[in-house]
C-alpha cells in the first residue's frame, strides 16, 4: 500500500522502516529528505523522481502536494495480549465500534497516541479499513499505535473483564463525567459512531455508560467519536496525573 506526506512518511521511516518497499521523492525537493534517508539506510529503496511522475504513482490519492511516497507492507492487526497490561497496572484501552469513517479512524488514532492509551480494538465487520487515508488523518501515529482487530467484539470485552478491566461505554443517556468522576485504573473506554453509537450487544457489555457535558441544540446533537475520545481520555489521564 502507499502513504504519503511528510508526517506520515517520516512517522514509517523512524517506527517502521523494515516495512518499506520503496520511497518515492520529488527531485525537486530532494533537500529535505535525504539526510533522514541516510541517517535510516534507506537509500537502496530510494528514488527520485519528477513532479509529474510522483504524480503517477499513487493516483488514488488526489493531493498532488506531496512531495513524499512510500510503498510500504499492509497494516498488520497486533495481538490482544501486547495491548494488555499487567494486572498492576494503570491501563487504558480504547474499542471504537461501528466507526466507518477514516477520517474519524485516524484522528482517534493521533489522539489515543498522545495521550498514551495503551491500544485501540476494531470490530472485524463494523469499522473503517486501515487505508493510506488513515495514515494521512493519524499524521503518522498509526506506525506507532497498537490496534487489535477482533473477529468477535463481545467476546474480546469478556477476556478483558477477565484480565481485570472496567467497561465504560459513551452513550448519550450515560452518568455526566464531571470532577467527581473517577475512573477506574484499568478502563476499556467504548466509543461509537456519531450516527449509530454503540451496538447494544456491545453497550450491554458495559459495567458503566456516561456521557458528556453539552449544549442541547437543534440538529447538532453530539461531539463528533474522536472529540469524545479525546475528552474522556483526557479526564482518565487526570484521575491518575
């Protein structure tokens, strides 16, 4: 598959450069590059090319800006078990169910990253491919962060009870999180489409559901996943600061 940009780009060359195949730059801009390409060993897998020709090789992608493509191995699933921790531990992991938008996708990705959730699970069926779109969205953290694709969500919210976590579902009828609110240690924050929300097979998985504080308005009437994310994790990451 191709990626491309600068972040993205230099996110796969520093993370994951065993899973390049090649490397695509504009001549022009050759510049800015190679000294990352030599730092990397990467110069056999190198090559330099017109603007016109970088043009052609990834035309699924419209954004003729970049200067920077790389042909790298698919995204690979990791295991359930790297993403868990030790039962000791503080842990936060993230299940985004029914989530079909890559753009929603990657941003969760850059966010859960930052904030240093421990890894995000995916729905095998109900969720948004891993494309060169989630790359660009991510701004690269998709080379960085663990993500587990379950073939069967419910069953994979059972073992993590099992090893110890809390389910916490965002739904819109949930407990107000404010700051009293304190999750618990070891936490599996649920998080759905803004169309669908969470399946209710998956919600009623949950030992809480809570909600966020909004303003009620007309035709707008929720965050959009990845705000929801980001603020409820925000709100873990402060309960153990």
């Amino acid at each position: 598959m191709y990626i491309s940009g600068d972040n993205p780009c230099f996110s796969c060359i520093y993370h994951n450069p065993k899973k390049i195949r090649d490397i695509f730059i504009n001549i022009e801009k050759k510049e800015l590059y190679i000294q990352v390409i030599k730092e990397n060993k990467l110069e056999k897998l190198t090559k330099y090319l017109t603007k016109k020709e970088l043009s052609l090789i990834n035309k699924e992608d419209k954004r003729n800006s970049n200067n920077i493509i790389i042909r790298r191995e698919k995204y690979e699933s990791s295991e359930l078990s790297t993403i868990v921790t030790p039962k000791s531990s503080n842990s936060l992991i993230i299940v985004a169910d029914q989530l079909t938008d890559q753009n929603n996708l990657g941003n969760i990705m850059r966010t859960s990253l930052l904030l240093g959730v421990d890894g995000i699970i995916l729905p095998e069926h109900s969720s948004a491919p891993i494309t060169s779109a989630t790359s660009s969205t991510s701004s690269g953290a998709i080379e960085i962060i663990k993500f587990h694709i379950s073939k069967n969500l419910s069953r994979t919210i059972e073992v993590l009870k099992e090893k110890g976590y809390w389910i916490y579902s965002l739904d819109m009828k949930g407990e107000k999180i404010d700051k009293n609110f304190y999750f618990d240690k070891r936490s599996v924050l649920i998080i759905g489409s803004e169309g669908k929300g969470i399946r209710k097979n998956i919600l009623d998985k949950s030992d809480f559901k809570i909600s966020l504080h909004q303003k009620i308005l007309k035709g707008i009437d929720s965050y959009n996943a990845a705000n929801s994310l980001a603020m409820a994790a925000h709100h873990y990451k402060l309960n153990f600061s």
